[in-house]
C-alpha cells in the first residue's frame, strides 16, 4: 500500500500555523489576549477530509484526527515545529505529549488536541475534552479514536491520543486495513471464486438463506427509519448445521461476496486456551478489531466452543460455562453478522440457539441434487464418458457435494496424468472408492 496524496502538506500547514500561533500565545501571556480561532480545513482533501465530510464531523473533530495521525505520517513533525517555535531546543510543557518505549519522536496525548484546538482557557478545554470523549461521541461509538488510560493518580488529559491501525491505515491510503492472522487475532479471510450458480443447495435451505439478505439489504432502514432500533438487538445470528461437505463455508464466503463483506473465519484452536481467563481475552480481542468493520464472522465447527454447558463439578467446568456464558454476551451485542457451522445441532448449547434469528439445515443432497452436482463438477474439455450413468451412480452413494468435488478432481488429475481425454468408469468407480475409504464409509 501506498500513502494516498491528500495533500497533506496543505495539512502541515495549518496546523503549523495554529501551533506557532498558540505557543506565541502562550509565551506572551496576555491577560484579555482574544480567543484564537481555529483555521478552517475547507480545502483538504484525500480519505481523511472525505470521511469528515461524509460523517459531518465538526472542525474540532478534524483536528482531533489529523493531531492523533500526524507522527504516523511524519514522525519528527511535532519535535519540528515546537522547536522552530520556541526558537531553540527544549520541551514546552502547556502542550503535553509523551515519548514511546521504541518510538522516540512526540505522541500527542490529550492535552496536545485541547492546547492547539482552544488554547489555554481553562472552561472550554473541560468542555471540549469531555465532549469529545464522552462515550456517546461518534469516535467512541466507531472506535475511531480512543484515549489510553494514564498512570493511576495521573489527569486524564494526560492520555495518549489512539487511532486504530484500520482508521491510520484508511485515512493514509483509503484502503480496509485486513490484520494479518495471528495468535492476537486468530482470524484468516475467507474468500471463493464460486458464486451461487456453481453451488447445489437443498431447496429449503436456499429458501431459509433468503432472510439474511433480507436482514443484510433492509434492516438498517427498519431500525434507523421506522422506529424499531430500540425494540430488537443489534446484529444477526445465524446457525448452519448438517454433515461436513454440504456447503455450510462455501456458502458463507459466497453471501460475503454476494454482500460486498469480508468473512474471517475464526481458527478455534488457537482461540480456545488452555489457561483460565485466556480465551475470553482472545474472544475480546477479536470482538473489538471487528467491531464496526462490516465484517461477517464465521466460526466452523463451532460447537467445539459453543458447546452445550455441563454440571459443574470442579473449577475447570466453572470455567468452561463462563467462556460460554461470556461469548453468549459479546455475540449478542455485535452489530454484525455472525454464522456459526456444526455438524450437529443437537451440540449446540440450547439457551445459544434460542439467541439465533436462523437456525438453517444443510441436508445431504437429494439423488436429484447429486446428479446437478456430478454434472456441475467435471470440466467440459475433460468430462466422464457417455456412457457412464451419473444418474445411477447419485441414487446408489450417499456422497455430499465435497465428496463429489473431491472424487471429480482426482479422477481429472490421474487421466491427465495418464494422457487421457476422458474420464473412464473404471475411474470413476475408483475415485469413489478412495473417496468413501477415507471417510470409512462402506463401498
């Protein structure tokens, strides 16, 4: 990625004026000096003046945000200007600020926003900082921009100013920012280059799929426009169920494509710890990266963590209700879509599955269906010989829509391995044998 041009120096450069002007302000200290007025940012432009615009944020609200970004874009900036203002080196207590652990250069805290955004009067600073970070505030409801908590017995002006890595990363190049699997966010996207048209549902569940679109494309004008935002909790929840292979992921990553979303699939295994209190830091963790995001959540296998509660009989049986109590409450207060899949819906947790606006079956495929399958599965330069009945073979195996995938692949491969333009019955009734062996199901 590259930093986007959003003319920044035209940025730099008011905000240099204003902080000359404040420290010359300050410096002079004169009694009935007038309140300097901030200097208008009309003519920004780039990700960060187009998102202050479409958000009708205020002037100071700007400023917040172009202060709290500055040492992501030119590191030394601050240490710069003050110096150049002050016209030797040294600090300048009035505008706060702080050194990091590895970054050297000056981290505006609160009191840097408050000293450049209204100077040195006292009653708008109180006014201003509360306001701003007040938890009704657009930067804290989006998590746009938060204030670290001080050392205790610290002011609280005396916080640093933090941007999200997504917000520095979209205001800098007007890019998502994705993070990068690991063991804090154990998460990788999940895409398909399948569409509806290459899949095979059940007819039912094709049906049941239709109410997430219908959450997806209207429930925002349902609950911002007509009254009922205060009546249903945020968010959808989605339960898929049925045998592995009949199309619980690809059909998630699809409704993300088909919604314009990204989907994480969450990796249980490194999300679930082993240590008592670890795993609802993880879940924490990952809530709060997705929060706001427009993200879809897809947690498979899912009842290796959403299983049901047990009778408690020692500590580690409190512990593991608690996770489960503890993810029942971050997922019902995710204003997103979220899917979990199981094999088994009798695994799931019931008081989870009450929580859930879809509950929907991904049944084996019908012989019909199987047939749709096998036909959609080989590719046209390399299909099964004419006189193979695919409508015999999907009324006598029970294979789902993987399996067929699966058995078609290899069959592929082994005849182009073998020079042949076709694919043989021989094959095919070897390739389904190999495919039923590994899943140990008789032949």
């Amino acid at each position: 990625m590259q930093i986007q041009d959003s003319n920044w120096e035209y940025y730099f450069q008011a905000l240099s004026g204003l902080l000359n002007a404040r420290i010359s302000q300050a410096l002079h200290n004169k009694a009935g000096d007038p309140i300097l007025v901030l200097p208008s940012l009309d003519h920004a432009s780039g990700p960060l003046a187009d998102y202050v615009r479409k958000h009708q944020l205020t002037l100071a609200d700007h400023y917040w945000l172009l202060i709290a970004l500055c040492p992501h874009i030119r590191p030394g900036y601050f240490d710069e200007v003050i110096q150049e203002a002050l016209g030797q080196p040294g600090d300048f207590p009035p505008i706060g600020g702080l050194r990091g652990r590895q970054f050297r250069g000056f981290l505006p805290t609160a009191e840097t926003g408050l000293f450049l955004i209204v100077g040195e009067n006292w009653k708008e600073r109180h006014l201003l900082f509360h306001k701003t970070f007040h938890p009704n505030h657009f930067f804290a409801e989006k998590r746009v921009l938060t204030l670290e908590t001080p050392p205790e017995g610290e002011p609280l002006i005396s916080g640093k100013l933090i941007l999200t890595q997504a917000m520095i990363t979209f205001f800098t190049t007007g890019e998502e920012y994705l993070p990068v699997y690991s063991s804090q966010f154990p998460a990788g996207e999940l895409k398909t280059k399948l569409t509806w048209n290459d899949v095979v549902l059940n007819p039912q569940t094709g049906h049941q799929l239709s109410e997430l679109r219908a959450w997806h494309f209207h429930n925002r004008v349902l609950t911002e426009n007509m009254g009922m935002g205060n009546k249903v909790t945020p968010g959808y929840r989605a339960l898929f169920y049925g045998p592995p292979g009949t199309g619980k992921t690809v059909s998630t990553a699809i409704l993300g494509k088909e919604f314009g979303q990204t989907v994480f699939r969450i990796d249980l295994s490194n999300l679930v710890s082993k240590y008592i209190g670890e795993t609802e830091k993880n879940l924490s963790r990952l809530f709060e990266e997705a929060t706001n995001r427009n993200w879809i959540l897809f947690f498979d296998e899912a009842d290796a963590l959403f299983g049901k509660r047990t009778q408690v009989k020692d500590a580690h049986d409190r512990y593991a209700n608690q996770e489960v109590s503890y993810l029942m409450q971050r997922i019902e207060t995710f204003d997103g879509l979220i899917i979990l899949a199981s094999n088994l819906k009798g695994n799931m947790d019931d008081a989870f599955v009450r929580r859930f606006q879809s509950v929907i079956h991904f049944p084996y495929p019908t012989p019909e269906e199987q047939l749709r399958i096998w036909e959609k599965a080989f590719p046209e330069k390399l299909a099964p010989c004419p006189s193979i009945d695919l409508q015999f073979i999907a009324q006598r195996y029970k294979l789902s829509g993987a399996n067929i995938v699966n058995i078609a692949h290899y069959c592929c491969l082994t005849a182009m391995a073998g020079k042949e333009d076709k694919i043989n019955a021989h094959l095919l009734e070897r390739g389904i044998l190999r495919e039923l062996s590994k899943e140990g199901k008789a032949y």
